[in-house]
C-alpha cells in the first residue's frame, strides 16, 4: 500500500458553528494520518515520517479533535492556567479555533502549580498549562505518539492506546504463575515525573516536527504562590503530551538491559543409533512488566535479581531518575506484593492469585461513607444514581482477577452503611418499618436498597443499588504483543477486542448489545470505537418526547461528548449542555 498525500490536509472547511463539525470526517483524517505515519515508521522511512508529521501539524481535523479533548473530555477541562481562561461553551470553542490558527509565533506560558493528596497522606505536584498550551499539546501528541508507538516495547503499558491497568497485570500473572518465576523486583522511581532529564527526551525524539514547542513546555517554568519557577528537569503531571514523553525516556529497559541476560535450558532432542542428543535453547532470564513509571522485574532467584539491580540504576541515571531504595524490595511471590492496586501473591498449592488491594477498597468505602454523610436528606434515587456509577467503575476496574469474596464484603459494607443512613433519617420509627420502606427481596437477597420512580413516560419504575458480587468474574484477554490500534492491518483484531470488551459492559444478546453490535462498536458520530475509555450515553434517534420507543432500532450509543454536541445541534436552548 503506497503512502500517498491527500488533499483533505489543511483544507478542511472551518466550522460556524461547534455543532457543525463533521466529527467522523475529522477523526477519518486523523486516524489515517496516524496509521500512515505509523507504518513510515515501521519501514524506517523517516523523511517521510516528518512531512507526515507536518501535515498533521497543520490539520485542521486534529486542531478540531484536540479542542473537543481539552475542553470536552479532559477531566481537567474546568481547571484553568494561570492565564485563568476557561472553554467550556460552544461558541468559546469557535473563538478558540481562530485564536489558534491567528497565532503566528508559539511562546509556552508557565504551568500552574496545584497540588493534589496522595494515598500516603503527602501531595502529589501538578502543573495546570493554559488551554492553548493544552490544546496545541494536544496537537503534537498525534504527530509524535504513533511514531513511537511503532518502537515501543511490548510489556510497556501505560498511557497508550488500547492497553489498560488490566494488560499489566494479566502479564504480571502468565509470569508468575505455577512453574514461573519466583521472585519480583517491586521498584519504585524517585519522582520519575519531576526528575525526567529534559536533554535525554530532546536527544531521543530527535530532529522532528514540533520539538521546538516541545522544548519551550519543558522549560517554561511554573507559578507557585505568584513566583515564577524555573524548570530544569521532569514533565509536568497534568500536561496532555507528560505522560507521552515519559513513555519515550523510560522505554527501553527490556531490550537495553534485561534482553542481554538469557539463560540456557537442556532439553531432550532425539535418539539416534542408542545415542541420546539434547538441545540447548535460550530463554529470557527476567520478566518485565512497566506501567507509566510504576515497573516490576521477575526472575527465578534473588540472586538474579540482585545482579542486574547496579545496570537497571545505571540505566535509569542516564536519563537523570533514580530508585526510591525506601519503597523499592525484591520480594517471594509467596510473600506477596501490591501493584496497580492488586494485591498479587501465591498460595501453598503454588497458585499465584490477584486480588483487589485490601486498602483501595477500604478508601473506597471511606469515599462512599463520606458522600452519605454528607447527604442525609436527598431522594433514595438521587442515592442509587450517584453510588451505582460508582459501585460498577470499581467492580468492573477488578472484575478480571480474583475478586468474588472481595465483592461480597464490599457489598456486605455497603448495606451496612446504607442501614445506618436510613436509621438516620427515621431514628424515631420502628426498625421493621424503616427496613420495609427501603430494602426489598431481589433475588435471593433480602436487604436490597431500592426506589420507586417515575421514568420519562410517566410510568412507574423500580430503582436498585447495585450489589457488587452481581459482577461477573471473567478472564482478561491480553493485549498481544506490540499491537496498536495505530496498525492498519490489525483492524479486525481491535474489532475483536472491542466485541469481547462489550460483553463486560452489557451483557450478550441484551437490547444494548445489539445497539453496539449494529454500530460494529463504533460511536456513530465521531467514529471512534465506543470503548475507548469515553463516558457513554445511549440516545434515542426519535426522542422520548415525541414518543420514540425504546427499541434497539430507535437507539445508538454515543460517547458523552457526541451526545452532547448532538443535543446541542437539535436545541439552540442546549448550547450551554
């Protein structure tokens, strides 16, 4: 297939209106500009990598993606920079776009400095950079990212596209379980995020498009209390392009380091003449396993291990980083260690199992209980529709390893918590009457919160809190290889992928699987595929209002932000949604 240039790039008509935009158009162009530069890559054409990288520079599509990603979808989109500017309005996005493209010369401003609580009870620093900053991040993250993610190693997976916390730790499993290694290097980078060495990131993204801009964030300083910090080393946490670029100086451990220690197993080859001839074959010593700055090494003894300790600091020094000797252990799988919040040890009977960490699910308790005191007097179902997006993020986050007893107590703390919130509310009825008006039978379950309600036909309708054992347990697919969606002639894998995902969200052969299956797990407005990580609302083609039914014929899932463009393009009183 030839590499040809289109002539979509740069000419794409500017919109009047935010509810204008072509979204699936948009997202058509960028995705081939990242697949065909993602394939330059891979064949070492570099010169065409950049004029690649050029045009997707000046695409209009991507400035359009990356302002819907900053002020749409960014969980940050209601923070501003120290300019104090925030996007939050269609029209403000229209005036944002020429701002943009007016700019003639890009000068960086300072991040903001933020600080935000860390598990440990210390404060974790962010950087807030201003929305154009942000937005122009944005821009050369799809121009660097794909080149990269053509070169990238294999058990990286953090902050990349289609590789999840779940990936990381099904690897973590196939090296640890019954017959694998036997010890774990559990390491932890001192700061990886502020320390990063700014000349070593220039050094390995080399001489391409954007790396000016890219310098000027890195040294563009930060505001803190009204003064002005320089900024010699690290990424700023809460840049768009940070996690990006510290994917780009961390990779390589395996394949500098840990590739070059094999060790030979004998086996039996065959027979011949009464003489026995045996095979040597090499095999990896070490397993690797790295999550954004957060990386395990594995291997068969402690010994091991400890030998290859002194070249992993070396390697990390070069690039200005170094371990935390406090956090950092070389542990027994039987001991047992946490990672990516899982609790990952093995048994007597030799069975490494998963577990959700015992402390993530007491903070999440302790985040519900917070959200009930705090609430005392709101509607039953005002309670079921905040908790229930809550239960299943969590349930689902470690539905794929060993959670089913896990659940069950989570579960069990919550009714408790519930119990005590309907007390107080009624603390001078009697019990039984407090426990009829608010728990049903469901099931085999007798203590199940609900609500009575009507829904927007006026009919009646019976809310349930979400019991989290409900979920159920499956086996996580890892992702294969160095797979990426970036990969023109892995489509249909990803199709794949996408199918199996669905069936974790709605349960196969419902009404709101079908929806999805008939969309071929795209959403219909941006074509993007519908799991990749957005909020997802189902919306009704004929509204409600103009009694349109509840058929899958009459349905389409939409990532939130397309379903609120769509409002928005239906109602002008909805501009604001």
């Amino acid at each position: 297939m030839k590499d040809r240039f289109g002539n979509e790039i740069g000419a794409e008509k500017l919109p009047e209106k935010w509810g204008d935009v072509d979204w699936k158009s948009a997202t058509k162009v960028v995705r081939n500009l990242r697949q065909r530069i993602y394939r330059a890559t891979q064949r070492g054409e570099w010169n065409k990598v950049k004029s690649l990288m050029k045009l997707m520079l000046k695409s209009t599509s991507n400035l359009l993606l990356a302002i819907r990603r900053v002020t749409q979808l960014n969980q940050g989109k209601k923070t501003a920079g120290i300019d104090g500017q925030k996007i939050l309005k269609p029209e403000q996005r229209i005036k944002l776009i020429q701002e943009v493209l007016a700019l003639r010369s890009w000068k960086a401003k300072p991040t903001r400095r933020v600080y935000i609580p860390k598990a440990n009870g210390k404060r974790r620093p962010l950087g807030i950079p201003t929305v154009k900053d942000r937005v122009m991040q944005a821009i050369v993250k799809n121009s660097l990212e794909p080149s990269w993610e053509a070169r990238f190693e294999a058990n990286s997976y953090g902050f990349r596209p289609g590789r999840s916390c779940q990936d990381a730790i099904e690897q973590v499993h196939i090296r640890l379980r019954k017959g694998g290694d036997e010890w774990v290097l559990d390491a932890d980078i001192k700061g990886a995020f502020d320390n990063i060495s700014h000349d070593y990131i220039l050094n390995a993204i080399n001489l391409i498009p954007g790396k000016e801009l890219i310098k000027l964030w890195l040294k563009a300083g930060y505001v803190e209390s009204n003064k002005l910090n320089p900024t010699e080393d690290g990424t700023p946490q809460g840049g768009i392009i940070s996690p990006l670029l510290a994917n780009i100086a961390l990779d390589g451990m395996e394949s500098e380091v840990l590739s070059k220690h094999v060790k030979i197993v004998q086996s039996v080859g065959k027979q011949y003449k009464g003489k026995t001839y045996y095979q040597n074959r090499k095999y990896p010593k070490f397993g690797y396993i790295r999550y954004a700055d957060d990386f395990l090494v594995t291997a068969q003894t402690r010994e091991d291990l400890e030998e290859v300790l002194p070249e992993i600091r070396e390697w990390l020094k070069i690039r200005g980083l170094e371990l935390n000797e406090e956090k950092t252990q070389i542990v027994n799988k039987q001991q047992g260690f946490n990672f990516l919040g899982f609790n990952i040890r093995s048994y007597k009977d030799q069975t490494t199992l998963c577990k959700p960490q015992k402390e993530k699910m007491l903070a999440k308790l302790h985040e519900i209980r917070g959200w009930l005191k705090r609430h005392k007097t709101v509607k039953p179902e005002e309670v079921i529709r905040h908790l229930n997006p809550i239960i299943r993020g969590w349930a689902n986050y470690y539905r794929h390893s060993a959670s089913k007893e896990i659940f069950a107590t989570f579960n069990h703390r919550i009714v408790k918590m519930m119990w005590q919130w309907c007390k107080r509310r009624h603390h001078r009825r009697r019990l039984k009457w407090v426990k009829h008006k608010y728990f049903t039978r469901l099931r085999s379950d007798h203590w199940t919160f609900f609500a009575k309600v009507k829904n927007r036909r006026g009919e009646d309708e019976i809310l349930y809190l979400l019991d989290a054992s409900d979920i159920k347990i499956t086996r996580h697919s890892k992702v294969k290889g160095t797979a990426s969606p970036d990969d023109s002639s892995l489509t249909k894998y990803w199709e794949t992928r996408q199918k199996d995902l669905g069936k974790s969200v709605w349960a196969k052969g419902s009404k709101l699987y079908q929806v999805a299956q008939n969309q071929k797990w795209r959403c219909t407005k941006c074509g993007e595929y519908l799991l990749n990580g957005e909020p997802i609302h189902t919306h009704h083609i004929i509204p409600v209002a103009e009694n349109g039914l509840d058929e899958s014929f009459n349905l389409e899932h939409l990532h939130k932000a397309c379903h609120k463009n769509e409002h928005s393009t239906q109602s002008p009183k909805l501009n604001g949604f």
